[in-house]
C-alpha cells in the first residue's frame, strides 16, 4: 500500500513538473527521472517526460555488461520495476540514458 502510494504522489509530481513552467507558459520540457531500491530484490525507475521523446533504462553488472534493458518513447510517464530476484548478489548500475548521454544512474546493492 505504501509503494502504490509514494508512486502516485511521485507521479503527480513529476507530471506537473514537466508541462509547468515558472511564467505558466509551456516550455520545452526536459525529462525527469527517479531510480529508488525500496527492497533488495528489485529497482523502481520513473520516468516522466515529453512523449515522442526516446530514453532507454539499462540494468548492467559491475563489469558494464548490459543484463536488462528497456525503451520508453510513447508514454509521457513511466513506472518501471526490475526485478533483481534472478541475479547472483553483487553491485549493479541502473541508467538512464537520451541521444546516447546518461541523465541519471544509480548503483545498486543486491544481498
């Protein structure tokens, strides 16, 4: 109940934050990301932006080997959970990343 609740209000942050500008006006918006870990067996990424616009979400180990990917370009916002259950445990890197340049990473702890 608490997760579907922080998401909500996540969302609806995150939401008017990107078709909101200081004067009222619509500006170009930029995307918005949150990578959180709220248990050691998965990932939450959220990810809200103009739609159209093309942002991947790569899992990869340690090493840099890419284990999971996903693309988000139709959605003005997406929730996204990674599931870490059937990775050995180690260190993991989630990124987001537009026109090839990362615009948010996290590393992550899986026991």
């Amino acid at each position: 109940m608490k997760t579907i609740l922080l998401t909500a209000a996540l969302s609806m942050l995150f939401a008017l934050g990107v078709n909101a500008s200081a004067d009222g006006t619509s500006a170009k918006a930029q995307v918005r990301t949150h990578i959180f870990q709220t248990n050691p067996e998965s990932v939450d990424v959220y990810v809200a932006k103009p739609a159209g616009d093309l942002v991947k979400i790569v899992v990869s180990s340690n090493s840099g080997t890419p284990l999971m990917k996903v693309r988000v370009k139709k959605q003005k916002t997406r929730y996204i959970r990674f599931h870490l259950n059937e990775l050995p445990a180690g260190e993991y890197t989630v990124n987001v990343k537009q026109d090839g340049q990362s615009i948010s990473e996290m590393k992550v702890v899986k026991n």
